[in-house]
C-alpha cells in the first residue's frame, strides 16, 4: 500500500475560492457569447455561473473521500496503525461531515438555479446569486476543523512504510547490536530500504531475497523488537504488535558473547515476550559463531530447549543456509 501519494486536503476557503474563480470565468465567457435582453442576460450568466461553482466544489468534496484510503479495506497491518496512530471515529465523522458539505452544497445550487431562472427582474437575480454564495460559503466552513483533521491524518498516513503485504515476510528482532542489520544483509545481499514506522525514529529495515524461487521479504525492526515490551506505552505495543499481522515468521538473534551489551538472560526473556505476543513460528538465531564460546551456547540450549536454534555468523555467512532451510519448514516457502 501507498499512502505518499495521497492529496493535501485544503482549507475550506481554499475550494472556495477555486469555486468562485471558475464560476467568474464561465460568467465571462458566457457574456461574451449570448444575445438577448438584460434580464434574459443576466439570468443566464448568473445561473450557469452558480452552476460550475456547484460542479467545482461538488467535484473537489467528493474527491477529498474518494481518495482517502477505506480504513475498513485496508490489510489487517495498516488497520491496526491507523487504529493507533489516528483517531478512528473521528476520521469517520470527518468523513460523514465531508459528504454532508457536498450534498448540502448541491441542493442550494438546485435551489438558487431554480430561483434565478424564475427570477422577474436584475435585482431579484443579484440577491439569490449572493445569497447563494453566502450559504454556500457558511456551509463549506463548517466543515473547516473536520478538513483541518483529515489534513493532519493524511501526513500521518503519509509517514507509514510502504510494505509489500502480499508477500511471505520474515522479521527479525533481538536487542540492539546482536547483529540483526548485518543478518539483513547477508540473507538479501544488497542495501535495506528504510521505510519509516509510526513511534521509531530508525525505521524499518527492508530486503528481499529469493528462496527456494519464492520472493521473501524480510524486515529488520531497530528500535521495535529490541527492548523489553514491558517498557512500552499501549500505543506504542499496538504499533508494534501491528508487525504480526505481516510477518509469517520470526528470526530472533541472540548474541550469546553479551558484546552487544545485554546479557543472554536479558535477551531470553525478550524472546518470551515476543513469543507470547506474537504467537506465530519464532525461530532462534545465536549469532557470533565466530567469536562465541561453547559455555556460552550450551547455557543458551539448556534454557531454550524446545526451541528450534541454529548457530551462525551473519558477518562471516556461517549458517545461514540452514538457518533459510529450517523457516522453510513452516511450508509458506515451499
Ligand atoms: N564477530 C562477529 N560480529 C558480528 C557478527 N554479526 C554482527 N557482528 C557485529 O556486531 C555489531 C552489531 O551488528 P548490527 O548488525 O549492527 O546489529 P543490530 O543492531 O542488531 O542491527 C557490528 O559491529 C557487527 O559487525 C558475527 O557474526 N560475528
Ligand atoms: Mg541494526
């Protein structure tokens, strides 16, 4: 899904104006072309001028919903971000408001139309042209603070990561430094694209590689997956959380020499946090293969025993074609 080319929701004064600007225009060009008495001039100039306004804003207030995402149609991840990034009812109303301003201004047009069509002489014809501007007018401000808020909720919705949800996807989580990053590229090989992520300020992490002939996106979560989620607000676990709805499977590293700075012991009770809360195929990395010490595995095993685990190093590519092999067992690779 990509929400950055979603368009800006002006001001209210502002589909007033482009309003009022095409109904001057269609008024200049139609009093070039017609004949007729003054009256009869009149009444056709300012009716068809009442006429395109109603189109132009008719035309920008539908648009303004038409465009906007369907929260209820989104997948299930973008969903639960928009349920804890922006206030759900109030989007709705706003909505709701939107449709009201159009249909509100679409039957004064008809009115006003009519009104001058049947008007008797100039003057008549002035007055409801003007009282049609100024209840039209009063009618697309009040719904001022509703575009203001659907405004804003369109640069939140802006700053969601664009995902592939499509595609099977593994995410990787563990404490900082363990080496989920270098993980990342050693599976995918490339660069990650960072796709921005509501209450992180590091961003997703995001490769591709191919297994077994099948794309598989895989997600390195810095500054998500990488804490105790007791320490997190409900908004901010919410968020978070929201990654389930994606991931098909779970790589969690360990760094079992504790050179990343947090103890093994630290890092086990993350790993069953994330397995309570996710509930989907967590599979055990114990990265540094290169640098660790048997001790220090085996006290790993021992406290992890009915995990699946494999040993690798992400920086010297040690394991990590059986570490591929064993997520491949889950079936969604084959
Ligand atoms: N010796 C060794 N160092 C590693 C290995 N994998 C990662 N590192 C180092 O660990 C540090 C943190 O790695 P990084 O991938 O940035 O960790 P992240 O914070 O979990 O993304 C870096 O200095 C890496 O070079 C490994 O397999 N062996
Ligand atoms: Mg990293």
């Amino acid at each position: 899904m990509n929400f950055q080319t979603l368009q800006k929701v002006e001001k209210s004064q502002f589909y007033l104006d482009v309003a009022i600007r095409k109904g001057k225009k269609e008024a200049q060009k139609i009093r070039e072309s017609i004949k007729g008495d003054r009256l009869k001039k009149t009444v056709i100039i300012e009716s068809e001028r009442i006429k395109a306004v109603g189109r132009v804003l008719h035309g920008e207030l539908s648009s303004i919903v038409r465009n906007f995402p369907k929260v209820d149609e989104l997948d299930d991840f973008y969903k639960e971000l928009v349920k804890c990034t922006i206030d759900y009812n109030k989007l709705k109303k706003s909505f709701g408001a939107v449709n009201w301003a159009d249909q509100q201004s679409e039957r004064l047009g008809r009115i006003y139309y009519g009104k001058i069509r049947a008007s008797k002489d100039v003057k008549a014809v002035y007055t409801h042209k003007n009282s049609y501007y100024g209840r039209v007018s009063s009618t697309v401000n009040q719904i001022k603070d509703e575009l203001e808020f659907l405004e804003s909720a369109r640069k939140i919705l802006k700053r969601f990561p664009s995902i592939k949800t499509g595609l099977t996807t593994i995410v990787i989580a563990g404490f900082p430094n363990v080496g989920k990053t270098t993980l990342l590229r050693s599976i995918t090989g490339s660069e990650p694209e960072i796709a921005p992520y509501p209450f992180t300020t590091q961003g997703l992490m995001i490769g591709y590689a191919n297994i077994n002939g099948k794309k598989v996106q895989f997600i390195d979560t810095p500054g998500l997956l990488d804490r105790p989620l007791e320490k997190r607000n409900r908004i901010e676990l919410q968020s978070m959380l929201a990654l389930k709805y994606l991931a098909d499977a779970i790589i969690f590293v360990i760094d079992p020499t504790e050179t990343c700075g947090y103890d093994v012991d630290e890092q086990l009770q993350l790993l069953e946090d994330v397995r309570k809360n996710f509930k989907i195929k967590v599979t055990i990395a114990i990265n540094k293969h290169d640098i660790s010490e048997k001790q220090q595995i085996t006290y790993i095993k021992e406290k992890t025993e009915k995990h699946e685990i494999t040993e690798i190093s992400a920086e010297k590519g040690i394991g990590l074609k059986e570490l591929l092999e064993k997520i491949g067992q889950n079936g969604f690779l084959a």
